[in-house]
C-alpha cells in the first residue's frame, strides 16, 4: 500500500521484525530511544509539498501527516509541525511531533509527544543534552536527550536533538502522580521575575504561566496566592507563606545548577524568569520547577554566582535567610565537585558528545548559526570555536567557582564533613 495516496489506511503503530539474525522483536524502550551512548537515526516520510509547505510557514503551527522511522520502529500517521520561539527557522526548522493526534491514545515507547530541536541557537549542538546530564548528576527532575541526524524523504536534513516531553508520562514517573497541575512558563520580554502584578489571575494565566492540563480549570487563582505569598508576605511569615506553594529547597537547588552552568535564559535569566515548566504537585500542593531548552548554558567560566539574583523576587528574599544562602552556596559547591575540572567528568562528557555529533554537524546541509545565518563559516569554524569553548567552560568553570565561594567565606571543612543539605544523586523528587 502506498501511505502517500491512501491517507484513510487505519493508524497503525508497527513494531516491524528486527534485524537479528534470530527475527525476533526487539522490545525496545523509551531509554534505548534516548541512549546518548550512540548518534540515533529518524526518518521522515511525508508528502514532498507538505514538507515545503512547513518550511515555507514556519512560523505557523500547522501540523502535517508523516510517516516516523526508528531502528525497525515504524509510527504511521504521526503528525508534525514547525516548533520554537527565537530558534524557528525556514531552512532547517525546529520540529514537534505528535504520534496521538490523529488518534489520541496512540503512543510511541510511552512517548505521546516528540521535540526536535534544530540547535540554530547554539553553535555548538552539544549544550541541552550536558546540562541535562548535570540536572540528572545532581538529582533533580532531567529530561532524557540524544543526538540524531534527521531524514526527510531519504534526504539528510542535518542533526537535531531529541528531547523528552513534559507529560503525564514523566510526571508520573517522576512524582509518581499525574493529578496535579503542570504549567509551562512564558518569558513575555518583560524582564518579569515572579512580582506580584495584581489580583487578577489574568495577569498571569495563561500568557505568562500556561497551563498545559486542566485546561478547563487550571486554578489560576493559585498563582496569583502564590504570588502574594512570594512578594507581600511579612520578613517572619515569609518561609511559612512561601513555603506553602513553592518548594523552596527545589527552587534553590535549581538556581544554583543553573547558575554554575552559567545560563543566561533559565530561572533567574537576564532577560526575566525563563525555560521552566512548573509542576504544582498534588500530593503537597507545592510547586517544583523542571527544566526546559538549556541551549542557553556554558555561557562562560567566569559567570558569577551571585548574577541576577536580586532580580527574581523569591530567590531575593530566600538568600536573605541564611539557611539558604547556606544551602545555595553547598549546591555550588556540590556541583562543583560533581562537574570537576579539566579532565573531571563533565570535561570528559563533553569530549565525547562533541566527538560523537562532530561529523555529522559538519555535514548539515544547513550550517545555520546563532545571529549569522547560514554561512561558510558556520559549516566549520564557528562550531570548533564553539566546542573549544564547551571544554574549556568544563575545565575552568571548577577553579572559578572555587574561589568565588572562598571569597564569600564558604567552609569546605563544613562542606567535606557531610554538614551539608545540598542533593546527592536523587533522581526524582518522589516522596
């Protein structure tokens, strides 16, 4: 049958026979789907004109039939459009995949969902997927990421990152619950950083905090009590109020790993709060952060560690308290110590994810890079400097922060004797 003409053929998704020798199944699953250890291979199908139609309105959300193939996985009728903010692009655009559009329990290894990211925003196509690996390290909520060259209709169409979606699967397996309230958090340009606007809810839901369930109903009038609490709650009533719908010790934790990582566009961004979705959990009815698009990290080894925190509203007021501070400045510390310096472990990761995507990254048909477009000096310079500069952020961020935490009197006798609260390997902030 030829699924181009017969679009009424039933959805199917199709574990077609392996390649092993023994013809049996392969039972796959959403961890080998993501496993960084080799570069991964999707191929798309689809109608030659939808694909230039979603090119040529790429800043539409227009979603088009397509066929997904994965090792011997095969998704019929899945559905895919063009994806992103800032990083949408007419040449290799950003990518959504939907396998439940068309029938709403179809799935593919759990997922119900796909992103594609096309990387134009970070020269060096490595970024999300190490500081994912520094999230997952130092036990907060991750998403899993690979690396994958993309064909479309048996055309290269360059290397994309695949990206774990925020959904009931994952929340499920991270919080072992599905009924609480998930928002994915947008940065209107307004340098926003969690201030109390006002008491409508509609200051904040749905542009600024959009809620991605309980669409009917997603309580805004929680936010705006959070907010309250946040902002206007008095110096001794602070942690109890705040602490009612923020995880707190989550928020500082989460902070502090972005700012070792030295990113620019996360929580406490330059340009306002950024790339997080918020997780309001049922079964405390506090809210946790989980990151999201961290192409904005390794910005460089000298970022400060006190940058931008008297811009964010609740991260201002906790490090007045010195249990906090105490604990923002362990999880430096902490992340320091698990990152390493030259030739520690977040050195060596770097080395060989950038071997890993190198050549496939100098063989992108669109050698598209941040604020230059497509250009010859994209294809290879441009990406060496960037990569250069991915390892030496990972060799000399360590040293940096170090003595950054030495000039604010932090105790490493303290630190190594164990009188410390900051995460050690937790994978899940599950009760």
């Amino acid at each position: 049958m030829n699924w181009k003409t017969h679009w009424w053929a039933p959805v199917l998704l199709l574990a077609l026979p392996a390649l092993a020798s023994s013809q049996e199944s392969v039972a796959y699953t959403v961890a080998d789907f993501f496993d960084g250890s080799q570069l991964q291979t999707l191929r798309i199908e689809m109608v030659p004109s939808d694909w230039q139609r979603l090119k040529d309105n790429y800043l539409e959300d227009t979603y088009y039939r397509c066929r997904m193939e994965w090792k011997d996985l095969v998704v019929e009728d899945a559905s895919i459009k063009s994806r992103g903010s800032g990083s949408r692009n007419p040449l290799k655009p950003g990518l959504g995949i939907d396998f439940s559009k068309v029938v709403s329990s179809h799935r593919f290894l759990g997922l119900k969902s796909l992103v594609l990211r096309n990387s134009v925003q970070d020269d060096s196509m490595v970024h999300e997927r190490l500081a994912m690996a520094v999230f997952e390290r130092m036990g907060l909520v991750s998403l899993r990421t690979a690396s994958a060259e993309l064909y479309v209709n048996g055309e290269y169409a360059g290397l994309y990152q695949m990206v774990e979606p925020i959904d009931s699967r994952l929340l499920l397996e991270k919080f072992g619950e599905t009924s609480g309230y998930l928002f994915e958090f947008n940065n209107l340009a307004d340098g926003y950083g969690w201030q109390y606007l006002g008491d409508d809810p509609a200051l904040y839901v749905p542009d600024r905090w959009e809620p991605k369930n309980h669409d009917s109903d997603p309580d805004a009038a929680w936010i705006v009590s959070m907010l309250q609490a946040v902002n206007l709650s008095s110096d001794e009533d602070f942690l109890t109020a705040a602490g009612k719908y923020v995880d707190l010790d989550n928020f500082v934790i989460h902070a502090a790993v972005e700012n070792f990582m030295a990113e620019w566009d996360g929580v406490l961004g330059d340009t306002g709060s950024n790339n997080f979705y918020f997780y309001r959990r049922a079964g405390d009815d506090r809210g946790t952060l989980i990151a999201w698009d961290k192409e904005g990290t390794f910005t460089s080894p000298d970022w400060w560690i006190w940058r931008t925190t008297d811009q964010n509203a609740l991260m201002r007021r906790l490090l007045l308290i010195p249990q906090y501070r105490q604990l923002y400045l362990e999880t430096l510390a902490s992340t320091s110590e698990t990152c390493g310096g030259e030739g520690g472990w977040l050195w060596q990761e770097a080395r060989r994810v950038i071997d890993q995507v190198r050549p496939s990254v100098l063989l992108d048909p669109f050698p598209i890079c941040n604020d230059s477009g497509a250009d010859s000096d994209c294809r290879t310079a441009r990406r060496e400097r960037a990569w250069s500069a991915v390892l030496d952020f990972a060799a000399w961020r360590k040293p940096a922060v170090d003595a950054m935490l030495r000039e604010e009197g932090f105790s490493w006798t303290d630190y190594a004797l164990g009188n410390r609260r900051a995460p050690r390997g937790r994978n899940s902030l599950r009760p």
